[in-house]
C-alpha cells in the first residue's frame, strides 16, 4: 500500500511524520544560529464518551480486585492504568484503596464520583479528529535513531517539536463518517482566515496563516479517500487512557484534599507516564495548543 505523500513535505516516519524545509535559524544553546525545517506529526483519535471511559477504569478496577487487591508495587511492566491503580493501592491509603475497590464493585456513589471529574477538553463525544503538530526543529537533530520501532520514533520527533520546535502550532479537523469535511465549507472557512470552528480549530501561532491553509489542502490533496485515511496513525487508545488517568486522578486528589500531606507520588508518575514523561527517553506529549486536554496523544 503506497505511503501517504503530502506536497511540499517529505516523509519521514511513514504516514506518521514529516519535514518540509525553511529558511528560518534557530538558536541552539552553545552552537549557536542553525538551519531549520517544519516538522509535521499526524494521527487521528477517536472520542470516548464519558461511560466509555468511566468503564475502561473500572475493567482495569476489577482485574485487580480479582487478585484480591494485591498491593504490589507497581512494574514498567503494568499498563499505564494498572500502574497507577497499583500505586493507589500501595500507598496504603485506606480511603483510596477503599475507593477503588468501590469502583470495582461498581458502586453508584463511586462511579457518579468519577463522571464529576470528567475532564471533557472540548471534544465531541463518539467523533473523530485529524490533528497535527507543527514545528520548526533544528536539522541537525533530525536524525531519530532508524533503528527504533516506529513508535518510539514518532514520540521522539514529538519530544523534539515540544522540547526544540519554534513557532509550534496545531490543527484539528473533525471528521464526518471518517472523512475529511466538504471541502467548500472549509475553503469558505479559509478564506476569512478563521482560526475556530466545528470544521476546523488551529491552536498556537503559526508565523502565518498561509501555513494553514497550505497543510489543510495537502491534507484534503493526499487524504482524499477511506483508503488514504486509513494509513493515519491512530492513537485512540493513548487518548482513551489519557483522559481516564486525568479523571482518576482529579477524583483521588478531591478525597485527599481533606489531608494535603498524602503521599499520592504513584499517581503522579503514572500521570507522568500516560503524559509521556516517565523514563530515562523523557518522552513528552505534543504541548497543549488547544487548552486544557487540547491535544490527543499522538
């Protein structure tokens, strides 16, 4: 199957990242001014309903109240979920431990609980979106080790828009039925320059609005079919865990609120994890362009 081709772009993890050169220098502590070019990741995600994700934390509950709520100490082995009910449960802290298994349970009370602290972000329930994140990196650090898998190597040009990128910027487009928007809705959306709307949101400062506009009709150019969207990198999964590790820790830090001095350090390296940030690769998210939980983890 032919790789997505993007103009003006050349690919360099398949289907999943892209640079495109520039004339712009950027600064790099001690070398000094170096040559740039724009780095494009890409994926789509789709949106759990909050049922969906209140679910998925309680199948991760209750597989450990099978184990009779083993306070193992949790393992780079455990999944992201896993590792931060495990490092509930080993802190010891009866209230939490009490909690969760409530919610394994399938208490109301502690479910409800849940639901309150949803984080929503502004995303559609049960819709998909397109997004990328854009980037001017340094050409001498665009050579990811080939020899990582293609996901480490997509979360390294990640890191390395987050960490080193200039004039960072990102663009969401909400698919209809799996597919890109009618495109004369959007040309109409283009033309008045519009930064937001229910077809399209650009989060951060592109230098200029024509780099919108030229990577949405690349996109619609190369993403013109079922067949052609289906080569996206889906990361609906990350997504999935990211806001169901935000909605257990903002219901476990509400319990602990009457008692500051908890030591919840397990749940923040599990937040840590699922954010991309555990580790000695310090893996990191794509900024948060778009506000609070604004970006997917692609």
């Amino acid at each position: 199957m032919k790789n997505i081709e993007i103009q003006g772009y050349k690919n360099i993890v398949p289907n999943r990242v892209f640079s495109k050169e520039n004339s712009s220098m950027i600064q790099v502590p001690i070398i000094g001014n170096v040559e740039a070019s724009e780095l494009m990741k890409i994926s789509s995600f789709y949106v759990p309903s909050i049922e969906e994700t209140i679910n998925f934390i309680r199948k991760n509950a209750e597989s450990l109240y099978g184990s009779s709520f083993i306070r193992s100490e949790p393992s780079e082995d455990d999944s992201t979920m896993g590792y931060a009910l495990k490092g509930i449960l080993a802190s010891g802290d009866e209230k939490l431990v009490s909690e969760i298994e409530r919610i394994a349970k399938g208490d109301k009370s502690s479910i409800d609980h849940l639901k309150s602290h949803y984080p929503g972000g502004g995303f559609k329930e049960n819709e998909t979106y397109l997004e990328t994140f854009n980037g001017s990196v340094p050409n001498i650090l665009l050579g990811v080790d080939p020899d990582l898998d293609v996901e480490q190597r997509v979360r390294g040009y990640g890191n390395l828009i987050t960490i080193m990128g200039n004039e960072k910027w990102g663009l969401r487009i909400k698919l209809e039925n799996g597919e890109l928007p009618d495109k004369g809705k959007l040309e109409v959306l283009l033309d008045n320059e519009v930064r937001d709307s229910g077809v399209f949101s650009v989060g951060g400062s592109p230098e200029d609005y024509n780099n919108v506009i030229s990577q949405i009709r690349g996109l619609y150019d190369n993403l013109d079919s079922p067949e052609a969207m289906s080569k996206v990198g889906d990361s609906s999964y990350e997504f999935l865990e990211r806001q169901a590790i935000s909605t257990l820790s903002s219901a476990t830090k509400c319990i602990l609120e009457g008692n500051p001095s908890e030591d919840i350090s397990y749940l923040k390296d599990a937040i840590n994890d699922i954010m991309g940030n555990q580790g000695e690769e310090e893996q990191r998210p794509p900024e948060d362009l778009f506000g609070p939980f604004g970006t997917s983890f692609n």
